[in-house]
C-alpha cells in the first residue's frame, strides 16, 4: 500500500493528482474552504489573535484547500497566516508563493491543523479469520490476489481487541488501523497551540464493517485494491481509536452548519427583487446541500482535537452544539 499509493510510480506522485479520479468536499464547492476559513478564524480568536496563526493542510493534493482558504480570510487574519501544504508529492507549479511545501508538518507550529481525507490513505494492513478462528494478516500480490499469512500478534492483536474485536467467523475481516493512530498523534503533536482536525469516512467500534472497507479508486469510479499504483487505496477510518483527550467527534453536516454551510432554499421573494442573486443563492444552497447530505458527503465524520486549549472553548462548544441526536 505504501509503494503504491506514495513510490516512485505511486498513485499520489500522478500529475493529475488525486482530483483526476475522484471528488471530494474540497472540490464540490468553495463554501468548503469558506467554512474551513472560518474555523481557523475562531481559532485565532480562541489563541489569542497571535503574531502568526498557522493553517496546516495534511495530504494538500495540489494545494487546492490551502490557496482556497487563503482567499477566502479576512485581510487582517490572512495577513497574519503561515500556510503549509503537507504532501509527498512535488510542488504544483504556479502555487501561490506564500505556501510553504513541505512532506510532513511543522513542528511547534501555533493555528489550525487541518487533514481532510488524509487518514484513510495512511497504509495499514488488513486481518481476516481463517478457518480455525485466528486472525491472520492478509498479504497481497502485484496483481491484488490476496492470500491469508501469519496471525495477528503483538501491538496489531492488541489494537485489534480494544478497538476492533473480530469474532470466529471464517472470512471476517478488520483494517488494523494502528497506523492511522500514530500518525494523527504525531500530527497533532506538531501543535504547540491550536487545533487539530481530521475529516474522513469512518466508524464507530459499536458499528465496525464485518469485511472492511479496502477499496481502490480510478478515474471516478470504484475499483479493485490492487497495488500496483495505478489506482486510489484507501479504508474508512476508526477515527475513535484516533481521538485523544478533549476531543470531539461529530458529522459533517453538524460541523458545516455550525460553521455557516446551510443548505436551505434561498426566499421566493428574492426572484422577484434580485433574480441573479436569487440564481447565486440557489447555487450556493445546492452545493452546500450536497456538501452536508446524508447518505453522503455529510456522513463524513470531523474529530476535532484542541491542543493547548481547553475543550470548553467557544469553537468546540458552538459546533458540538449542532450535532444531530
């Protein structure tokens, strides 16, 4: 997985870059970054208002959500923001100079740490139950043929217990997700002060796909996981396992909406009073009806991670407030 998705010749290293073969929030609509601009305004507001607010963007693509964002601040913030693009990729020509490139995130760093859909395609390795009841590594060829190998042990069997329980049934599988909690932490741990964010597909240990999600991408449709790079590999995401102290999980659509993203009809009357903003205002209301639908991209889950700051502040509290029951 880690060959194929970050090599030489790996998926994520394509010119076209991930939005050639799929879509995601960032790309759906502007209102994302708007919203994700506002956050971070809240973030400096809960810091302090610093000399330098940072926005980190885990797993940037081509810097897309980065140079969104930047746009969409207020001067007197956007004046003060460090932007960081982290991602193994090279640096997209024409990118705004004020973004600094890096393959991994800032260390001591004091703002927003923001990592939409990049934990789903940190590697793991998967487990299945074989005949017997034991859990065993998957192992996978070139051409995706999967064959079982050795069982499941040490640090992997332990996660697997707390966060993953497998029961005997011959053919249950699990996407042992310790990967993905240690590079959340170390992420987080880049922040000296601020607030951490990962937005992804993921479950709850109350709900955990019997089989698993590994899947594989290209060009916009689904596809078998093979890892020869020529496709997208990725797995929902234990996102619980990943939480630390203070932090909140809730839904997509909770988050936006808390954060400004309605997907409310625009009043009849404004047809009739400004016809070109009532089109605007429909248009705005259809992309952020797709940005918070359920069954869809708002069943993506947010957990929000502060650093330094307590769990009672106004950011947190206002958008856990919006959660749905």
């Amino acid at each position: 997985m880690e060959a194929a998705l970050y090599g030489p010749e790996g998926f994520y290293r394509s010119p076209e870059g991930p939005a050639g073969h799929f879509r995601t929030s960032v790309h759906a609509s502007p209102l994302y970054a708007a919203a994700v601009a506002r956050l971070l305004c809240r973030v400096d507001e809960a810091l302090g208002h610093p000399e330098e607010v940072a926005f980190v963007d885990m797993g940037a693509g081509r810097g897309e959500l980065t140079t969104a964002v930047l746009a969409a601040l207020p001067a007197d913030v956007a004046a003060r923001v460090r932007a960081y693009a982290v991602e193994r990729a090279g640096r997209p020509a024409g990118l705004d100079p004020r973004v600094m490139w890096l393959p991994a995130p800032p260390a001591g760093v004091t703002g927003l740490l923001f990592a939409n859909e990049w934990l789903d395609n940190v590697p793991l390795d998967v487990a299945e139950v074989d005949a017997d009841g034991t859990a065993r590594h998957v192992l996978v060829r070139d051409d995706g043929t999967e064959v079982l190998g050795g069982p499941v042990e040490g640090p992997d069997a332990a996660w697997l217990a707390r966060w993953w329980p497998l029961d005997a049934e011959p053919g249950v599988r699990a996407e042992i997700g310790r990967p993905r909690d240690e590079a959340w932490a170390a992420a987080v741990a880049s922040l000296e002060r601020g607030l951490a964010v990962a937005v992804d597909y993921a479950h709850d240990r109350e709900a955990r796909p019997p089989f698993g999600t590994l899947t594989g991408f290209r060009a916009g449709r689904e596809t078998a996981p093979v890892p020869d790079g020529s496709c997208d590999i990725t797995a929902h995401v234990a996102l619980d396992a990943c939480a630390g102290a203070g932090a909140a999980l809730l839904t997509q659509r909770a988050a936006l909406g808390a954060l400004g993203v309605s997907g409310g009809r625009p009043p009849l009357s404004l047809a009739s009073e400004d016809p070109a903003a009532y089109v605007r205002a429909l248009t705005r209301a259809g992309e952020a009806a797709e940005l918070t639908a359920p069954g869809g991209l708002g069943d993506f889950r947010w957990l929000l991670q502060p650093v330094g700051i307590p769990a009672s502040a106004a950011l947190l509290v206002d958008v856990a407030d919006h959660e749905e029951e």
